[in-house]
C-alpha cells in the first residue's frame, strides 16, 4: 500500500480514537443531569431544561461513539455466514458491503448538513418549554456522519490490504 495511505489510516483511527474515548464519558455527563433532575423534582423545583440535556447528551454519546466502535469491530453484524469465511474471505465480503455503508453514511451527511444549514439560517429551537436551539446537536450529528463515512474508507483500506495480503 502507498505511504499516504498508512498515513491516512493512521490519522483516521487516532482522531475516531480521541472522539470515541470522549464520547465514553458523555455517559456520566447525562448521568449527573439526570440525578441532577431527581434532585431538583425532591425539592419541588423541576428544572425544565434537564429532559432535553439528557435527550442532546445522548445523541452526542451514540453518534459520536458509532466511528469508535465500527474501528473496534464491536457493531453489529450478521455472522451466520460470515464467521465461516477465512480472513481474506472476510475481507472481500467487507469490501462488497462497506460501498452500501459508505452510500448510506453518505446520503445521511448530505441530509444532516442540509438540516444544520437550515437549524443555523433560521435558528431553529426545539418547540418545548426550554426551547434550545437545535445547531449544536444537529453540528454534532453531522460531524459524526463524516467521521463514519472516514472510518469506513479506512474498513475499505484496510480490506483491500488484507485482500492483497499486505500489512497496514
């Protein structure tokens, strides 16, 4: 494999490293909001906003985790098959796949940047009580498309490596 795209790998897995090591402790983050809402409905001053944090908190938490785990290899899969295949069989199943995720990722970016576009030009709120504005999750949402969509191209990358039977 050419050197750029080692380097290019490289990079990949250590940013979706650093994002996904982050989003982990989103986990504890949500879970001080909501205790923070059990305390606040004990004392008989619920505060509106806490729902809706956990709800963002959440999101941040999934989205930002899913580049992480697919460069784990802890998504889900159907492995009745699969698991039969020798690596390089592996591999080339990978490859076939991995073009209807990046197709799929792809169109997902494409809808979540034309939604934050539009959630940033009109400062679209959330309609409750709180009435956060929506960008910030929306952004989030975005760049944890890219960052699949990235960690994706590195499956490929990799597969075609091991197809080819070379290291990265």
């Amino acid at each position: 494999m050419p050197g750029w795209t080692k380097t290019y790998v490289r990079w990949i897995e250590a940013l979706n490293y650093r994002v996904g090591r982050f989003a982990m402790y989103l986990l504890y983050a949500m879970m001080a909001i909501l205790l923070w809402s059990s305390v606040t409905k004990f004392i008989h001053i619920p505060a509106l906003w806490t729902l809706e944090m956990a709800q963002f908190t959440l999101v941040a938490y999934y989205m930002l985790g899913a580049p992480y785990s697919l460069q784990l290899g802890t998504n889900v899969r159907m492995d009745l098959l699969y698991s039969r295949f020798s690596p390089k069989g592996q591999a080339i199943w990978d490859v076939f796949t991995i073009f209807a995720l990046m197709f799929y990722l792809g169109v997902m970016l494409y809808g979540a940047v034309d939604s934050t576009a539009y959630a940033i030009e009109f400062n679209e709120r959330n309609p409750t009580a709180w009435r956060p504005p929506l960008w910030p999750i929306k952004v989030i949402i975005s760049v944890s498309f890219l960052l699949m969509l990235l960690q994706a191209s590195v499956h490929l990358i990799r597969d075609i490596a091991v197809i080819r039977g070379e290291e990265i």
